[in-house]
C-alpha cells in the first residue's frame, strides 16, 4: 500500500528525531564499567572466596574485583558466571599504579586474553592467561581441574594441571609500592591491538547493583564481603552465593575521604602507563588495555619519586638562573650605551689629529 507523501514525510521526520537520541544514548553495555576512573589510594587485596558451580553451558567466569565510588570509596563487585559472546574470552579489569595515583584498567572480550596487570584472580586466572577453558568451534571447554562445573550437566570438560599457579598473592593492583610487578609480553601488546567487546550489559547491571549495596563497601566489610561471588549477575542472595573466607590482608582505613581520593580523569584506562589499560577506562569502551611501559614495574614507584626529586632540583637551578640574565642584560645595557657614544669620540678624534700636525709643522719651523 503506497502511503500518501504527507505521512511518508512525517514518518521521515521522526525517524531523523529517533536516530539521533539512539545515538547519543549510550545503551549501558557501551558505556562500560570504570572508564577513566583513578584515585589516590590503593584497593583492598582481594578476598579470599570460592567459585560458585557453573549454572549451565556457555557460561564464563569473570572474577570479582574492587570497584570505586565518589561517595564511599571501593566496594567489591563480586565474581559471577556470564553468558559470553561466542568465541569471546574475558580479560579482567585492574588497578594500575601510575605517577601517584591509582586508575582502573577496565575488562574487555576479546578472541584473547590480554594484560590484566598480573594480578591472581584465581580460578584459571593466574596473572598470565587463562587457564579456565577454551572455545572448540561454538561450545566452550570447561578445564575442571581450576573451574567448578557440574560435570553431570555440562559435559564439555577436561582436566590439565599444568596451568595451576601456586601463587598466594591477594595484591589487587599493578606497580607502585606493594603492587604486582609485571609487565605485559609481547604477544599481550599484540592482543591489545585486536578488536575488543565491552563487558556486556549484564555485567554492567551487575556493577551497579553492588554499587547499591552497603555489606560490599569496604569501609564495611574491611576487605571480607558477605557476597564474594555468585552463580549468576545480580544474584546476591540464595544458594549461588558465595560468602568470602577471609580479607586477602589486613584492612587499612584510607587516610582520606573518598572525595578527597578522588583525582582527575587520566582519560580512560591508561593501562600504557601504569595499562596502564589500560586498561578496558584506559581506554575508551571496546578499548581496553593499552601496554603498560613504566608504570607496570615495581620500581615504578622510586623512579616515580626520582622523577619528581629530579624535577625539583632541575625546577631549582631554573630559579637560580633566571636572576643571572638580568645581570647580562645589566652588562649589555653599558656595552650598548658606549655604542651609541662611539661615533663622538671618532669625530672629536679628527679635529684633534688636525690640530696635530699644526704643532708638528710648527715644530719644524
């Protein structure tokens, strides 16, 4: 049926109305978790907390790690199983140390798995790779030798021990001092540069939901959530949950408030100079992880602090030097002033030379 043009061109105008809002609305899987988020204190260590069992096929674990709020500083988003995109590995977010502050590096999907700062996740997350799985065409491999998966209902298992870590660190950040000293490989700077997916809204919700939960705040848990992990996003409560066995360290109360931890934006996951990610708030969403280069260090810290001390000392001499024109400037004002007087004496000069040889011709008479 072949609408009149009046309604044709009404019809047109509200799809120009309608594209535009769906463009500049970000839907909550494009906004992404933790873009350009860094403060001046580091997170808590992670907790210590088992794996909630797998609820079906095609999922993938994605661990648990310490968000930040404006208002009440880090809480913990607990570990939870994920739908993934097809043929998609996770790469976790991190805390990366960098020139004094702390930013996130936020996760991504990729056909890889990428830098993550070193940090031991557990559960197939050793700080390097993942051990967890793998994708064979369409299905996912669960390697049940570091994933808990109920091998009744999911059958596409293996067991490889090899990719056990005994690694006992619960240090949640990369470089500066106390934080994970590592570096990204080659091949991890070379999978930063592949195509990455945002997490997926679910997670996102995930976040937010933890975000809405008092027990997750550090500053109320002191590092030991009553929710570490669960079977499911957004499932805080019921069998999938997983309550944390201890703190991963001591908890220390921050110094300062949340307000005044807060430091400007280092325009997304910088995980190039801590990430870092990089990380994926280094980093735009879809955008992840950029390679760490001074940052990822342990001696990030002190060539942090030699930087600065070096700065100041170059600051000082700069000071020092800047009295010292002023005296050039004094010298050559005298140098100039003669200048100018110079031609007087050249002509003064003449009349005295022709009075001379008078007095010459005088003396020869």
């Amino acid at each position: 049926m072949k609408l009149p043009p009046a309604v044709r061109l009404l019809a047109f105008g509200l799809l120009l109305l309608v594209i535009p809002a769906a463009l500049s609305s970000p839907s909550v899987a494009q906004i992404g978790i933790g873009i350009g988020i860094s403060v001046r204190i580091g997170p808590p260590a992670l907790p210590v907390y088992d794996q909630p069992i797998g609820p079906g096929p095609g999922y993938l674990w994605t661990p648990g790690y310490w968000a930040w709020s404006d208002d009440d500083g880090y809480y913990w988003v607990p570990g939870t199983w994920v739908v993934a995109p097809v043929g998609m590995l996770w790469t976790p977010g991190y805390w990366g140390w960098n020139d004094g502050v702390y930013a996130w590096n936020a996760g991504y999907w990729g056909p890889h798995i990428g830098f993550y700062g070193g940090i031991n996740y557990g559960f197939g997350y050793g700080g390097v790779g993942f051990g967890g799985g793998e994708w064979r065409g369409g299905a996912f491999f669960y390697n049940t030798a570091v994933m808990h998966v109920d091998t009744v209902h999911i059958t596409n298992v293996y067991v490889d021990r090899t990719v056990i870590v005994n690694n006992n660190s619960h240090v949640a950040f990369n470089g500066g001092e106390g934080g994970v000293a590592a570096r990204p490989t080659p091949q991890e700077e070379a999978f930063a540069r592949e195509p990455h997916t945002p997490p997926v809204a679910a997670q996102v919700q995930h976040e937010h939901a933890a975000s809405q939960n008092r027990a997750l705040f550090a500053s109320e848990n002191h590092g030991r959530p009553a929710v570490a992990a669960t079977a499911k996003p957004g499932e805080f409560s019921g069998r999938g949950v997983v309550t944390a066995k201890a703190a991963g360290a001591p908890y220390r109360a921050p110094a300062m408030s949340p307000k005044e931890a807060r430091a400007p934006a280092s325009g997304g996951n910088r995980s190039a100079e801590n990430r870092p990610a990089s990380p994926s708030g280094a980093k735009a969403a879809g955008r992840p992880f950029v390679p760490p280069n001074k940052a990822n260090t342990a001696n990030r810290p002190e060539g942090g602090n030699a930087t600065r001390e070096n700065a100041r000392p170059s600051s000082e001499p700069r000071a020092e030097s800047r009295p010292s024109p002023a005296p050039k400037a004094r010298e050559s004002a005298p140098n100039a002033s003669p200048k100018p007087s110079a031609p007087k004496p050249q002509k003064s000069a003449p009349p005295k030379h022709e009075s001379a040889p008078p007095k010459e011709e005088h003396k020869g008479l």
